[in-house]
C-alpha cells in the first residue's frame, strides 16, 4: 500500500481484495465501451477514465472498458449512438447535464426516456474560478469588475450547464458577460490559466490541479452548503474553506449529474450486473480519492429513485433554460 494512505482508504482496499467474485446472470463477453458525450479533459471524461483504471486494477470485469469521446452537438452525437443501438449491453453512457440540456436547446430528437438509467453516481460541483494573479480575492469584488465592465467567462459548450449558470449570474447581479465556449472542461481550465478569458464555472475536478500549482483561485461554489472535504488542496485551503456564492452575496445555485445509462432494450440482469460493477467501484480507494480531489457530493441512486429525480431535474432544466432563452424554437 501507499505510505500514508489514510486508513479509511486502506480499509477500503482490504474490502475489494478480500471480497469474494460473485456469480452473475449476465457477464459482458466483449470489451464494455464507455460514451462521454463531452470532450477530453473535463469531469465526465475523467471520471470514465477513472473507472476504466479502476476496474482494470482490481479485476473488477472479465472485459475490458474502452472510453470514447463523441462531443458533436453539444454531446447529441454521443446520446444518439446509445439510443440506435438498442439492445446492445455492451455500451454505457456516462451523462452529465447536457442529458437534459442538448435536447432542449437543440431540438434533437433525443431524451433521456430513450435510453435506460443505470446509476446516479454522483452530483458534481461548480465554482467561480479566476486566475490567480487577478486583483478579485471575493465574489464580491468580481461582482463589483462585472458591473463595471463586460468579463469574458469561458465555458463548455453554448446553452449548457457553464452558459446558465453565467446567465443566471448576470441576471443576479444585473451585468452581462461575453461568454466564451470551448470543447471541454479541461480547455476551459487551461484558458483561465493562460489570461485568456476572465473567469471560469469549472466542476472542481476540472481546476484542481491548477489550483494546486497556484495558478487559480476559487471564489465561491454554486450550493446551497459548502464543501465538505477538509482535506487541505492547497497549503492553506480545503475545499471546505471556499464560501458559497449565495453567502457571498451572489444568489445563485447549480449541481450537476454524474451517471450512467445503456441503450435501450437491453437485459435487466446486464442492467444489475452494471449496477453492481459500479457499487464495487464505489468502494475502491481510488474511487473515494477522487470524490474527495473533486469535492464531489456522493449521492448515488438507482432504479425508481433515479427515475423520479431525472424527471424533476428535466423540468428544472426547462425552467432555467426558458429563463435564460436558451429553449429550441
């Protein structure tokens, strides 16, 4: 084991390799391919790469897991591989909230009804980034530049996750931004890095790295609560220590899905097997190690749970997207 490893992590470890092999109902029996209906480098892709390498470490699937980038279309290209190929257990779909958010500013005739929900496996996170040789420490002094002048946020993607929340920002402080889209999160990241654009609404995992390397500097999270890790990131700041945007006098609030469905018509004991593969990913310490590098909250949900909250974040995609005049015409 790694020295230093903390000890919930060495636990962990000892569970997966002490767990006995199950026997399944259905077990792949070619390579499991991987969809991320993003670019490379942002939350979705790493989280699928991550889970590629942790199943390979562990043993955890006689097949191998194979990633594939199809970004088109804001991600349509992606969903619309996963929903033609019915029936095919082979493949999954890691979505985020372009899930809900390329259907309805594009009108591709997409929805998540269309493919099988498998797994929530976790919500992820936006913060206000800017570089951090900016003059703004708080959100209260990129408010005060914002209203003052017009700032260039960049993000992934028009009339996505990034592009509502900036939206949403503008109408909450009364200011308007030239937004900035780029192919993926990781591009994003390494914009602000290089003074390209002004400010950032990376998912955590996105920017960590950089905030590392003393290249970025958070301002406030977009939830209701802040951060739970403790863990030092950087050599005076957890992510625990970043304020809320709305403590901070910015009201504003958005989450954003990490999960997994299949395409349609496929078996419900390839349904379950998928279902358990992920559960045993969850208890690995590489997979608790990422949820806490990427402040992730770890909600997880399956089955009916999962289908009623994928309805409720539908609607509320409708009403943030017809707020901001994002919705297909």
């Amino acid at each position: 084991m790694t020295p230093g490893l903390p000890r919930r992590l060495l636990v962990a470890a000892f569970a997966v390799a002490a767990a006995p092999v199950p026997a399944f109902a259905w077990e792949p029996q070619r390579p499991i391919t991987i969809i991320v209906p993003a670019g490379t480098g942002g939350g979705a892709d790493q989280m699928a790469r991550a889970i590629q390498g942790i199943v390979a470490k562990h043993g955890l699937a006689p097949q191998p897991i194979v990633v594939t980038n199809k970004a088109g279309g804001a991600g349509a290209e992606g969903f619309l591989e996963v929903k033609n190929s019915r029936g095919n257990p082979h493949m999954l779909v890691i979505t985020l909230s372009n899930l809900f958010t390329t259907p309805l500013a594009t009108g591709v005739p997409f929805s998540w009804r269309d493919i099988t929900p498998v797994k929530m496996m976790a919500l992820d996170e936006f913060v206000l980034w800017v570089n951090a040789e900016s003059p703004w420490r708080t959100a209260a002094d990129f408010v005060a530049a914002a209203r003052a002048g017009k700032l260039r946020i960049a993000g992934t993607g028009s009339r996505q996750e990034d592009h509502i929340i900036t939206v949403a920002i503008g109408k909450a402080i009364g200011a308007e931004f030239t937004y900035v889209p780029f192919a993926g999160g990781g591009t994003v990241a390494t914009q602000l890095v290089g003074g390209h654009v002004d400010a950032t609404v990376n998912n955590p995992i996105e920017a960590v790295s950089h905030w590392r390397a003393g290249k970025l500097r958070p301002l406030c999270v977009f939830d209701s609560r802040r951060l739970p890790v403790t863990q030092k990131m950087t050599a005076t700041m957890a992510w625990s220590d970043i304020p809320t945007c709305k403590e901070s006098g910015l009201d504003v609030e958005y989450l954003m899905l990490r999960g997994f469905f299949m395409p349609p018509g496929v078996p419900q004991a390839a349904v379950a097997y998928y279902q358990g593969l992920l559960d045993r990913v969850r208890q690995t310490p590489e997979w608790q190690e990422l949820m806490v590098q990427g402040a992730f909250n770890t909600t997880t949900m399956e089955g009916d749970a999962f289908a009623r909250w994928l309805e409720r974040e539908e609607e509320r995609h409708r009403a943030l997207m017809a707020e901001a005049g994002f919705l297909a015409r």
